[in-house]
C-alpha cells in the first residue's frame, strides 16, 4: 500500500487553498463541490500523497460550523512534510507571520523538526533528516 492523500477538515475552503498554496507553496490540484454528499473539497499536490482540503455544507450546501482543535503537545494529530531548508521554512514562516507552535527541536546527527499551525489550527510539522 501507499498513502494516497491526508484530508482536514477547513472552516473556509477559500482561505485554506491560499494558506496552503500562497503561503505553504503547494501545488492546486483541482476543487469540487459534492452536494449530494453536502462537502466542498480541494486537492493539493505532495510528493508520496496529496493532501485534501475538505468543508462540511449542511443539507442546502451552505457552510456550516466548524470546531478548531485545541493546539497542544503532544502536537498530534498532525501532517509532516519533510524539507531540505529547515532554516529556510523558518525563514518563509516568520516572512508570511506564520504562527509557529513549537520548536524548532534537533536531535543531533539525526533530525530537525518545528510545529507550525493552519488557520483551522491543524498543526503543520516541517522535519528535516539529517542523515
């Protein structure tokens, strides 16, 4: 098997495709809105999977409510997305004022990693191996 695609939940389609796109760099795939199934999706490009991007409608398909999670340690659940750069992203993050939540974090010879956040408060971890 392989991942095919992570899916979270948004609060607004809209502002979550610029997050990821605008702010993260990732690559729009498509969107499409389901109403039989009373669901508004967007498909964004990673490398070994996509991630989708996914808002509940109510039964006449306008938006309905959504409940941010609570941000804390151990930071779970979240989506990795692996880099080359953690200083980069660090820099990328801090130039777009993006919220970090925690790190960043090194285990020496082995990883770098940080927390950042979404809109929706999904917790983003950028790893960076080392070896």
């Amino acid at each position: 098997m392989k991942l095919d695609h992570v899916a979270l939940g948004v609060s607004d389609l809209d502002a979550a495709v610029q997050f990821y796109t605008r702010k993260l760099g990732l690559k729009f795939m498509f969107r499409e809105l389901d109403e039989k199934q009373h669901e508004a999706f967007a498909f964004l490009e990673l490398d070994g999977g996509n991630l989708e991007l996914l808002q509940g409608l109510s039964e006449d398909n306008r938006p309905v409510a959504y409940d941010r999670p609570e941000i804390k340690p151990p930071y779970c659940p979240h989506i990795a997305l692996g880099t080359d750069d953690l200083s980069g992203v660090i820099e990328r993050a801090e130039a777009q004022g993006l919220p970090l939540v925690g790190g960043p974090f090194e285990i020496a010879g082995q990883v770098k990693w940080l927390y950042l956040s979404d809109p929706d408060n999904h917790v983003i971890e950028f790893v960076q191996w080392l070896k």
